[in-house]
C-alpha cells in the first residue's frame, strides 16, 4: 500500500489562490482500471482509489502515512512563474518591432 502527498494547483478556472494551500493524500492503484464491455465505462475493484484525504500542511500528510504505516512519496509543488509588466510597455518608443495595427 503506497501513496502520494502533494499539494493540488488551482484549477485552469482561478486567476486568484483560493482553495490551495492545502495538502492531499492519494492512494496509489493497486489494480489496473478495467473497460465494461458492454457500457465501455473504466472501473476498479480498488476501493482505496476513492480515498482522497486533506490536511493542512504536509508535515501533517507525512505525520499520517507514517502512523499508520503507509508507504508514501512527496510531490513539491511548481511555482508558477509569472512576468509583471506594465500596460504603458506596449508604446514604448525603443521596441523592436513596431506596435501598429
């Protein structure tokens, strides 16, 4: 029984940071997801892959796995890397190409 720790981004939908900060444990699959013939919908006999849990820090995570004997692994979160600049850099007499229409 495995599991990974990490801390989920913000959905495509946020300009801001609310809903993150926090930290979810994961479950890793045990078996394979199947295909129904008949409907074509995947399913798992996995019930542990339902099991999503939340805490508020990842010592906290970590705290967890390791009470209960869960074998785990940390995922670090991506900073997202993002360029401030100003409206008034559009007209800027020393662009290198032209803004025109």
């Amino acid at each position: 029984m495995s599991a990974r720790i990490f801390s989920p981004a913000k959905t495509a939908m946020q300009s801001g940071k609310g809903k993150t900060g926090y930290w979810v444990l994961e479950f890793d699959p045990e078996t394979p997801r199947k295909i129904d013939p008949l409907m074509g919908y995947t399913s798992s006999s996995d019930m542990k892959s339902q099991i999503r849990l939340t805490f508020n820090s990842r010592e906290e995570a970590v705290a967890y796995a390791e009470k209960h004997g869960i074998s785990y692994r940390v995922e670090m979160p991506k900073e997202a890397k993002r360029r401030q600049i100003s409206y008034a850099e559009n007209f800027r007499y020393d662009r290198r190409t032209p803004w025109t229409h």
